[in-house]
C-alpha cells in the first residue's frame, strides 16, 4: 500500500511504555479483532472468560486512557509503524466523514491509542493478549504493535494492507456506535447462542465497512499489487473455524462470535466491491 510519511494525526495516541493507572480486566465484548489471539480464542471455545489471566476481574468502570502522546524515549524501532498507522487512520476517518457529511450525517472521529502490554479504558484494562479493540464508552480504539507482527508470523498474513484492514474494521465498529447499531445489538440476545450470532452479524459488517474503506483508498490508487489478497488472507486468518482448528478443538458453530473464514473474506469482499456502506446490512440477511 502506498502511503505518505509524516502525516499529522492527533486522533492517533502514541502511549507506548506508559503504566496503566491501574483498575479491572477488560469487559470482553462489543467487537474488534480481538479473536485474532489464541487466548481468546479459547475463552470463546471454551466459554470461560480468560480475560483473568491478564489482570483483574471484569468492570466498565476503569478509567479511560489519558490523551497526552508520550512516545518512547530512544531509538523507536516501532517509529515508521507508527507513522504509517497515523496515515492510514486519518485516510480511513477522513473517507467516512466524507461518506457521512455526503449524506446529511453528522460524524465524531475515533481515537486510536496505540499501547504496550496493557491500557485502561472505559470498558476495562486492555492487554495485549486480547488484540485490537474497540471501547464503544469512549469511542475509541486500542492496538499493541506486536499485533501486526503476530498478524505476520502467527497468521500468515503480511504486507501492509492487512495491517490496514485490521484498523479499519475497528473504526467500522466505531461506525456502528454512530448509527446506533452497537446498543441495538446489546439488546438482541438475551441467552448465549443469540449474543453470539448477533455478535457475528456485527463483526462481518465491521469486515464489510472496511471492505468499503478499500475501495475508496483503491480510487486514490494507493493499494498495490497483492495488497487486497492480502486483505483477504488476514480476513480468513482469523475466521472462527480456523481459531478453533489451531486451537486443537471441535469445530462449533454455536460458538463462533465472529464469522467464519469464508463469510469473513466474503463480507470485507462485498464492500469492496460495492463501495457502499448501505451493503452491509449483516443484520437483515439469512446468508451470511
């Protein structure tokens, strides 16, 4: 993907090695990328929460993140990463505020926090062990950098477009706080199997607003050769049925929360296709 360095973006937070305030675990839910790690993974299988394991127990009270920037001090490693997910969440917000104010709409930008290890939120103490995440309390997102590296290594899924899909399925969560589509679905399921389901229709239109993202960044000319197979390949990386097979379990669909591979690919591709957000209504569909 072709991007411009340097970009000024004060929606992105750099708090790297910085200490959270402290307060509890995060209260699992409400989207992201969050079963792209094995523990997760697992506590979904298994359908005990796991988030235990890295601090505390469950609460959306914890103290959301502060928003003065405090990079690392030295030689940053990490720095022309940081800079290229500035870019990428201005061309992100910056393509559905437009999309939005076209339709008489109006659009709050997201912050991105970019963390290590862990972070207070209003939805709870993030880990890294948890993934890319997106708090609807505060309307933000939230992503520890060795998530693209396990992205690379763990999932089989390089390049810099699935870095990119991966923080434009998070804001197209934030998109479904703006349209009221997050607290409908707090209130489909009242048992398990319901909150599941509703949880996957919710992740694949994450998957398809990002797909529409891609096309309007396709228009500017800034993807490249294999940039969108490698959109797919991330897509399908993390996919429930393969979550479960590397977790060494049963396959059980009753227990997905967000998609199968091929609906994923299939979601983030109609998106890309359409370039129209009113094609990813998950929720009015019975073919996923």
């Amino acid at each position: 993907m072709k991007w411009t360095r340097g970009t000024r973006n004060d929606d992105v937070v750099d708090v790297r090695g910085r200490a959270p305030r402290g307060g509890a675990a995060l209260k699992l839910g409400g989207g992201g990328l969050v079963a792209a790690l094995v523990v997760f993974a697992v506590s979904r299988i298994i359908g005990v929460d796991l988030s235990g394991l890295v601090g505390g127990g469950e609460s959306s009270s914890a103290a959301s993140g502060s928003a003065t920037s405090e990079p690392p001090q030295g030689p940053d490693p990490d720095a022309e990463l940081v800079d290229y997910v500035k870019f990428v969440m201005k061309d992100i917000q910056d393509t559905f505020q437009g999309q939005y104010e076209a339709a008489g709409k109006p659009y709050r930008r997201a912050r991105l926090y970019v963390f290590s290890e862990a972070i207070d939120t209003a939805c709870g103490r993030s880990s890294s062990a948890i993934g890319p995440f997106y708090c609807p309390g505060d309307e933000q997102a939230y992503v520890d950098l060795t998530f693209f590296r396990d992205l690379r290594q763990r999932f089989g899924a390089p390049g810099n477009f699935a870095q990119a899909y991966v923080l434009a399925h998070e804001v197209g969560h934030h998109l479904q706080t703006l349209n009221g589509i997050e607290k409908q679905t707090a209130r489909l399921g009242r048992d398990k199997r319901s909150r599941n389901e509703a949880s996957v229709r919710q992740e694949l239109q994450a998957d398809c607003y990002a797909g529409v993202w891609g096309q309007a960044a396709q228009g500017r000319k800034l993807l490249e050769a294999g940039d969108l197979e490698g959109a797919l390949t991330a897509a399908s990386a993390i996919g429930d049925d393969r979550l479960q097979k590397q977790a060494g379990v049963d396959v059980d669909p009753e227990t997905f929360t967000h998609g199968t591979s091929a609906q994923r690919m299939r979601w983030f591709r109609r998106g890309f296709d359409t370039g129209r957000l009113d094609a990813c209504d998950t929720f009015s569909t019975q073919e996923l």
